[in-house]
C-alpha cells in the first residue's frame, strides 16, 4: 500500500468510485481510494439506479445528462458491462395544471442544456404503460432517455476504468483516524498503514459524520429508511413486447419500473423513520433492515387505484435499507469551512 499520494477518498460506493475515476481522468494520477469492506457494500448494492435526466435547476439537469452519456460510454466496455437499460423512457405524472405549468417550465429550461423533455396528454401516457390508469390526470412530463442502471456493475466500472488511469484501490482498508499537519497536508490512518496526502474526500455515504467527527466536523446530513419491493410476473407487462416506461408520481409519492417481467415499485413513506441516529454498527455492511409494509399501506393502495394490474400480482422481495439526505436532499459538495 502507498505511504504517499495527493488524494484519499475514502468509501468505495458509487460516490467515491466516481469522484476517484474523474479525478485521474483529468490528470490526477496519484490517488488512491479506501474502502472498510468491498466496493458499493454501503447503500450503492441496494439502490433501485434509476438514471434521469431530470432536474429542479438547469446545472442539474445538465450534471445528469452528463451522467446518461458517461454511462452509455462506460456501457461499451466489454470487460464492465454496465446493465444499463437508458431508451425505456419515464414519465412524471401531472395531477394538476399546476404540475402542468412546471412541467413546460422544465422542457424549456431543459433544451438549453441539450436536453429533449417533452409534455404529453393522458391518452399518450396510456398507449406507452399498459398498467396505468389515466384517470385524473392531466398530462405527463416524457424523458425519452430515462432508464435504470445495475448500480454494482457501475460503481465496480467506474473503479476499473479509474485504476487504469493509474489510481489505486484498497478494499477492506478502513480509515481508523485522521490527522492533520502543521503545514495542511494529511495523515490518514489505517489497519495497514498510514498514508500521508494533500487532500480528502469523504464519499463515506450513511458513515459521513463517522468521519467527519475524526476532524471535529458535524456535517447536515441524516439517513432514512427507505423500502421498494420487486414484483411476481405482471400477463400486462409481458403481452406488451416491450420494456414499459418509469413512472413517478409526485402526488402518491412513488416510482416504478420494470424488473424483469414484473415492477420494481418504490414508495417515500408519510410517517418516516430515521437511521442511524444512535450510531451505526461496525458490522452493518451490504446489510439491511428487516422490511415494514404497514408504513407502506396508505400510499400502496392509492398506487394500486393508479396500477389495478398490482391488486392480482405477488410480492417476491422487500428491501428496506438506508438512504442518506442532506438537509435540503441537494448534494453536499465542495472544501469544509475551517479544514
């Protein structure tokens, strides 16, 4: 293992593996990555992955058109195909004209970041999802590119193509303590030896403030239980020949896609729960926690007035894991004050 190089980033999900690929892919060459277990053992192996082009700023629709069209490229490498499934389409649901009104705002903010949202009618909707009842809405906001990724297959990509840069990456390395030195440079402490660095990265996920506490800092972020399921095999989904679009319905409070021939169906709860407040164990790795329709009942059956085919179909797997938001769900980027 290095004892010197310019960069540590420490956890090794997709964050960090993205953070480690861009930077030797603009020049940093001397970086190394630690991961505490494998590589996406965080929240990354559990996440649902679906890739949209959508954003509530134009930076960010235009970071994630950026996305779509790195992970096409990543796709081609025969060696880390991706699983990426990107022409499926999706559709944000439109209850009201006022969704109506914002959806038009985004297709014009949209194309001065290159990127083609279109507004569609409830009869369009209902010729692209054979699941779906159209009634009540108003329309829908089409993304012709949105689609779902396999998020271990990408965050181990992104780690291939990062160490073929020249980066290096260290599984089962946890960071045991930081220290800094009088002229700003780092310390990075570990089971198999220290490292000493200019800078750190802390891409740790659900263990952001585990971290961030070896340096005295709090940072504003706090994790959710978050559950989706995956479907038995849907006779709708498999008679129309092709893959169905997403779905997200900002009134219900829930997404879904296909998976296989069935639906992954996610739904963000009313009476939330949080995670992780009272510490985290050390053995929590690629793990979760034990599933809880009853919080999902009230916003499910409005999910199956919306998709009546759901009301005759079987529940193969819950999953019920860690998702971590910082105090205004945006990314929490950039150098800490002080540090």
């Amino acid at each position: 293992m290095k004892s010197h190089t310019q960069v540590v980033v420490i956890g090794g999900g997709v964050g960090g593996c993205s953070v480690l690929y861009h930077l030797a892919k603009l020049g940093w060459k001397d970086v190394v990555l630690l991961e505490r277990d494998d590589l996406t053992s965080g929240t990354t192996w559990h996440s649902a992955a679906q890739v949209t082009q959508f954003g509530a700023v134009q930076t960010m629709v235009g970071l994630k058109k950026y996305s779509t069209d790195l992970y096409s490229e990543l796709n081609d490498d025969p060696d880390f195909p991706m699983g990426y499934h990107k022409n499926d389409g999706g559709i944000r649901l439109a209850h009201t004209q006022d969704h109506l009104d914002g959806y038009n705002h985004f297709v014009g903010m949209a194309k001065g970041m290159g990127v083609d949202f279109q507004v569609i009618t409830p009869s369009e909707i209902a010729e692209v999802h054979p699941l779906l009842n159209v009634d009540g809405l108003v329309g829908g906001l089409w993304d012709p590119v949105d689609g779902d990724i396999d998020p271990s297959n990408l965050t181990r990509g992104l780690a291939h193509q990062a160490k073929k840069l020249g980066a290096e990456v260290y599984t089962y390395t946890p960071c045991s303590g930081l220290t800094q030195k009088t002229d700003g440079s780092w310390i990075v402490h570990t089971p198999k030896g220290d490292i000493h660095c200019e800078f750190i990265v802390n891409a740790t996920g659900y263990r952001v403030n585990e971290v961030g506490r070896m340096i005295g800092v709090e940072h504003p972020v706090m994790s959710m239980e978050h559950q989706y399921m995956i479907t038995s095999e849907i006779p709708e989904i498999v008679n129309f020949g092709k893959r169905i679009p997403l779905i997200r319905d900002p009134k219900d409070d829930f997404y879904c896609r296909q998976e296989h021939n069935g639906l992954l169906l996610g739904i963000y709860e009313q009476g939330c729960k949080t995670w992780g407040m009272d510490g985290i164990s050390p053995d929590f790795t690629a793990a979760l926690e034990p599933e809880d329709m009853d919080r999902l009942l009230d916003n499910f059956d409005a999910v199956v007035e919306r998709m009546p085919p759901l009301g005759n179909t079987g529940i193969i797997t819950m999953v019920n894991g860690p998702i971590t938001y910082s105090a205004d769900g945006l990314p929490l980027i950039g150098k800490v004050p002080g540090v």
